[in-house]
C-alpha cells in the first residue's frame, strides 16, 4: 500500500488524520508520516486498513463467497483457512488461505495476486449506482 491509497482509504472511511490514529491504535505523526511518504506502512496497519474499508464496503452489499468466483473443489475448500472460518469474503486476509490450490506466502506477495483477483476487486471497488 503507498501513501496515496493510504489517504485515499481513510478519505473513504470517513475518517481524519487523528481519528485514523485513533482507530488504528498509533500516532498522529505516523499517520501524518504515512500520508507523506516519509515512512513505509507497516503490513500490520495496511491490514486493518484494509479490513475497516472491506467490512464498510460489504456491509450493504452481497457478494459471492471467494470460493464460487474462484471454482474451488470441494478437496480444497475443505483445507482452506476461508472455507474454514466460514469467511467467503476475507480469503484475502487470511494468512495461509488456497488461491487455486497454492498456500499464499508472504503479505506482500499476497498481495500482489490478491489486487488481480476478482473477489478482492469486488470488495473493494466503488458499487455502480
């Protein structure tokens, strides 16, 4: 996540810079820090980020659980962390989670898959009025 999405996110969610400190558990100067690009945001923090936007975003809509877009057979559902904690819509923010068959390893190359992906798209997209 770079500074600009950052921003972009906690515009979305309503929120100012200290009110974002505040929801985040961290300092006024970090998030100031962040915005700017003076320091690189943390995976913690990029993750909670994420997750307060997604729980906003599907809160008034339905979408379809990760495993119908993506096709996943029954064999592998049944091992996946999403499946498992009957999250359909958090597969990418569950460490560990079976994007097509494949444990996902770091956050940041998560990440990278998870952008491309229809279900992350559609969680985070802005809903067509």
């Amino acid at each position: 996540m770079d500074r600009v999405e950052f921003s972009q996110i906690r515009r979305q969610l309503g929120k100012t810079q200290s009110q974002m400190a505040e929801l985040l558990g961290t300092s006024l100067k970090a998030i100031q820090s962040f915005e700017q690009g003076w320091r690189k945001i943390p995976v913690h923090i990029e993750r909670q980020v994420l997750f307060l936007l997604a729980q906003k975003n599907t809160r008034d809509r339905a979408h379809e659980p990760c495993w119908t877009i993506e096709r996943c057979p029954m064999e592998i559902r049944r091992t996946c962390p999403a499946w498992e904690f009957h999250s359909p819509n958090l597969c990418w923010f569950i460490n560990g989670t079976l994007c097509r068959g494949e444990p996902q390893a770091s956050w940041e190359e998560k990440m990278k898959k998870c952008r491309k992906c229809g279900v992350f798209r559609s969680i985070f997209s802005t809903p067509k009025t």
